[in-house]
C-alpha cells in the first residue's frame, strides 16, 4: 500500500505475556518511528530509526521494551511481560529523510494493545 | 522537561464559528507542528512553523508561531463539521544536532466537535 501498514490493529493479551507489534513504512522512507498513545493524551515518544540502528531509544519505557528494524525497512516493537500498564496504541511514523527541519511524519492507524 | 500545553482541551461549537485553540510552552522550541487526528487514524500533518513570528494559511485554517518560538495558535474561520478531530501541536528541539532528530514532544490534544 502506499501509506504506513501496521500490524495488528488490535491485540488483546494477559498479562505477563510477550507482544510483537510490526511496522511496514512507506517505500523509500529511510526514518522510522515509534509512538505511544494513551487514552486522552497526546502520543509519546519512543524510539526513532535512521535506517537498521535507533538513532534515539531515549524514549523506550523500560527494558521490556526493545525495537529492531534489520534491514532498514520493516520495524517490529517488541514488548516482554506485558503489564496493564503498557495498554495504549502503539502508532509508527516514517519519513523519507531525518537530520535536517523536520520533514513530513506519516503516521500509521496504530497497533491497540489491550493487557488485561 | 520540555512540555507543551494546549488549550482548550475540549471545545464544541456549532458551524460557521470562528475558534483559536492554543499550544504554550516554557521552553523554546526549534520548530513546531500541527497535526489533526481523527479517531481510529494515525495524526496528519497540517503545518509546520520553523520561524518565530511566523503565519502560515491552510485554506480556513491560520497558524501562528510566537515571536519566542515558545507557544502557537491554531485559528479556524467558519468551522464547518469536517473540521471535528483531535488537533495536537508538536514540538521538536534541534539542539546540537542543527536538525530533526525525530523526538517530536506532543501536547495532550484539543478536540474539537463543529456541530451541524
């Protein structure tokens, strides 16, 4: 497709488990980012890519959380020992360049993790 | 920390209203962004203001960047109903770097209803 893919949609899990949430971002976009948006508030950052290696995983919560993007395109969020806490959508952007003014973000419909 | 504050948090007006919802800071900012997002969707990109004292027109939609680069206003002349979204301000210091690093810091968002 010709915007950012994010998969799932939707995800409902216990508590304690593991989650893998994956990003396939718009061809050609060498900058890939993570967000988290809880209920009412505005979407917070998380970790950024520039091309396979986070430039910034300043935001990641704590080390439950781990990101990867192998081959500088497709990325996947990894959450371990999920907690109710981690319970927000989880929303991917990617640009087509990074390290100058901030260029256009594309943001993807987001991945709603659900912990119960 | 830098954080943004947008006001107000809600806002319900009927169409054909004129609105200005608002976007401040303590800190300065090197660009700022607005972005619009409906539910279920990913945010999208409307403006984004580099210069202080800046004024950007989108059609009905008028955005101004503070002379301190500190704060923005969002101004909407004769709202109509596809209007209605969350409207959420982002901003991004360059530091060192002279360049988008990627770690937009949003603010909580004013959603705004345009009634028929």
């Amino acid at each position: 497709g010709a915007g950012v893919s994010q998969t799932p949609s939707n995800k409902v899990t216990e508590k304690g488990k593991y989650v893998e949430l994956r990003c396939d971002p718009i061809s050609g976009h060498t900058a890939l980012y993570w967000y988290r948006q809880s209920l009412g508030q505005g979407p917070e950052f998380l970790i950024y890519f520039q091309g396979t290696g986070a430039a910034d995983d300043s935001g990641l919560p704590n080390d439950r959380f781990f990101a990867v993007r192998p081959e500088g395109s497709v990325s996947t969020l990894k959450i371990q020992r999920t907690e109710r806490g981690d319970s927000a959508v989880y929303l991917c952007a990617s640009s087509l360049i990074a390290g100058g003014p901030t260029g256009e973000l594309f943001f993807g419909e987001g991945s709603r993790l659900t912990v119960l | 920390t830098q954080l943004l504050e947008q006001s107000p948090q809600f806002l319900s007006i009927q169409e054909g209203e004129n609105l200005t919802v608002y976007c401040n800071s303590s800190s300065v900012f090197s660009s700022l962004q607005w972005y619009r997002q409906e539910p279920g969707e990913g945010p999208v990109l409307l403006v984004t203001v580099v210069t202080g004292g800046e004024v950007k027109k989108l059609k009905r939609l008028t955005f101004q960047f503070g002379d301190a680069r500190k704060d923005s206003s969002l101004h909407i002349t004769a709202a109509q109903p596809g209007d209605t979204g969350l409207y959420l301000c982002a901003g991004e210091d360059w530091g060192i770097y002279g360049g988008s690093q990627g770690n937009l810091i949003f603010g909580k968002g004013t959603k705004l209803s345009v009634k028929p």
